[in-house]
C-alpha cells in the first residue's frame, strides 16, 4: 500500500516550493495566488535507515523502499465550499487523497503577498479548516436525504443500513457545527464503513506543517519556537494531531545536495537531525497507524507499508494477493536481530529465526519470508 497525502493550505504559503524540495519533482511556485491550477503530483521513496543497513548486509540487486506520493492541491480561500477561487475542483482532489498535510506560513516576508496582508497562523488555519468543514456539511446533507429515503424501502437490510448511516450523520454534524473535525467525532467501525462513500474531507487525518524561515526552524529544534509556531502546534495539539516545522527554502537547497556527509552537516547546522520530509513522513505514519516490514534477499531488499495491528497473512497480500489467498507461514526475525548476529543462519542459532502462523501480528521492523500454496 502506497500514502497517499494532499497538501492544502492559504495561496502563497509555499505549499509548490515544500512540494519540489520534498518530491524533487517541479511544481510551479510564485509569488501570486492560484499559480497551480491542476494538482502536482510526486512520488517520495521513504527514508528508512533500516534498509539502507539490509542492504549492506545482503547486497543485494535491487533495493526498493517504500513510497508516498505527495498531491500539491491549489490554494483554498474563503468561499472555497461556496466556489470562490475554483474551490470546487481544488476540494474534489483533497477528497481523493488518503490524509492531509495543511501548510501554515509562519514566517515575516515583505515582497510574499499575503492574502490578508498580514500574517496570522491562527487565521489562517481557521480560514481553510471552515472551509473544508462546511463542504463536508454540504456532502452530509446530500447523504442525509439518501439514507432518510432508503428508510422508506421495506427491506430490512437496507433498513438497517440507512439507520447506522443517519446514526454516524448525526455525531459528524454535531462536531462540524461545533467547529471540530468529523476525524473528533465518536464513530463505530460499522458508522465509519456506512459513511466511507461520503469520503468526508475532515474525517481525514491532519498534519500541520509550520513553514517557516531558517531562524524559525533553529528556534525550533533547539526547543524555544516562536509565536507563530506555537499557534500552529497548539491548534494540531488540540485536534489530536502534529506539527511539524519545516523550512521550504532550506529544503530545497538540501534537496539539491546528493552527497551524504554534506547533507548530514548542512542538517547539523541548524540542530537538525533528520531533514523536514523524514519528520513529514514519520508523522503521517503515526497519525495513519501504518507500519513497516521488510523483505531481505540477495534478489532484492524492500520495504513494505501495513496498518499497525495487521496479521501476517494480510501482510502477505501488499505483496502479492495469491500470497495472502494460498498463505500457510511466514518465517520472521526482528531487524535488530540481523544487525546482532549479521546472518539469517547466526539467527536461527540462537534461536531468534521463527515460524508464524495465521494469527502472528506482524511488528514494525520485522523481516519475513513468506510460504503459500495455490
């Protein structure tokens, strides 16, 4: 399984230039409202140290990491549920995409036009979150009418379904009128599967990225962040979400460097231990639950994305389905173990090489081998 992540936010406050420095694919960025029309789309291997220690360890002839594919969606305005600034189009792609990542400018720049001259984290967080509830209240009506007249259908079935669908509309509209998320609202397995097809864009998961200047990001990592930032970490705080602070100009500079040991120093001198994308991806792993297993071999070493909580057989299946269908074990060692003991057969002497059933729940950081029947 693939992240898939929209990164929203105001015109003009560097969603292109976090969107180029994060996927090193372009986009268009300048310094005027509406410059991307139709979404950008890039797709991001993701850091992970681990494989780069595998792939040491197995040499093997490929390695291929895990992906995300990031989608820079124009900019929002208010009005936008209503139509204002193509509003339309831009929430139908921030529909399609598997969570969010809203861009907050957070840094004093006089010759970067502001859309209310002035910048105001706290406003302009507010601006794009209503906006996004009150198109979710407009899906919801639409629904509401649906599911009021499946009512009237004599099957009891349907019956059923249109009353756990109303049940689940309910707690949503009572959290979008009261300013929260849909995400806040408390909703079963069964109300969240009745609802899937409104493909509510507040019932994604958020991440708030602080945009910010150099400065900003020093402060930042050395624990004492502005006032703009603390505005954007206090709003993902109470929403049960992150915040991560991340400078668009550094990272694009960083993105150009490919040497390792000039990156890591350029990181080093603003406190950084990870660059902007690691922290970014990292947080839509926690807030999205997945998790990470690898493949190791001497064909090829890879990572493979799985909701934390799944079992072996359904990890399986993200490799091939016939995996899943025909599974009869999986051979597993943790990565730690492959770093202690450097081969698969110093593992199994001592005991850490094991054979897992249909029941294993698979651990981030596991290293598997997977034996199927067809």
């Amino acid at each position: 399984m693939a992240l898939n992540c929209g990164i929203v936010g105001l015109p003009n406050v560097g969603k292109s230039t976090i969107f180029s420095a994060l996927s090193s694919a372009p986009a268009e960025a300048a310094n005027y409202p509406f410059c991307t029309i139709n979404p950008n789309i890039g797709v991001v291997n993701v850091p992970d140290e681990r494989l780069d220690v595998l792939a040491a360890i197995f040499r093997p002839e490929r390695v291929i990491p895990a992906a995300v594919e990031f989608v820079d969606i124009a900019g929002l305005v208010k009005g936008a549920s209503q139509g204002e600034g193509m509003g339309n189009q831009f929430l139908a792609h921030i529909r399609e995409s598997g969570m969010i990542a809203q861009v907050v400018r957070c840094f004093e720049d006089p010759d970067v036009i502001h859309m209310n001259n002035r910048v105001d984290p706290a406003s302009d967080m507010e601006t794009v979150n209503i906006e996004l509830a009150l198109a979710d209240l407009q899906t919801l009506a639409k629904r509401r009418e649906r599911a009021e007249r499946a009512l009237k259908v004599q099957a009891q079935s349907e019956k059923k379904a249109a009353e756990t669908a109303l049940a689940a509309l309910d707690k949503i509209e009572a959290v979008l009128e009261d300013g929260k998320p849909a995400r806040s609202a408390d909703l079963t397995r069964d109300e969240l599967n009745a609802v899937y097809d409104c493909h509510f864009i507040t019932l994604k998961p958020q991440v708030y990225i602080c945009n910010t200047d150099e400065d900003g990001v020093k402060s930042a990592a050395a624990g004492k962040p502005g006032v703009y930032i603390q505005a954007v970490q206090s709003r993902a705080l109470a929403e049960g979400g992150e915040a991560v602070v991340i400078c668009g100009k550094f990272e694009a500079e960083l993105a150009g460097i490919e040497d390792k040991n000039e990156k890591k120093a350029f990181l080093e001198e603003l406190g950084l231990h990870e660059t902007g994308l690691t922290s970014l991806i990292h947080a839509c792993y926690r807030l999205l639950g997945l998790a990470t297993f690898f493949t190791a071999g001497k064909d090829e070493c890879r990572a493979w994305t799985i909701h934390a909580g799944d079992a072996a057989p359904g990890a399986a299946g993200v490799i091939h389905s016939d995996f899943e269908k025909g599974f009869i074990k999986a051979e597993v060692y943790d990565f730690n173990d492959i770093v202690k003991y450097g081969t698969e057969a110093k593992i199994k002497e001592a005991g850490k090489y094991r054979v897992e059933g249909r029941d294993y729940v698979v651990r981030d950081g596991d290293v598997m081998f997977f034996k199927f029947n067809l």
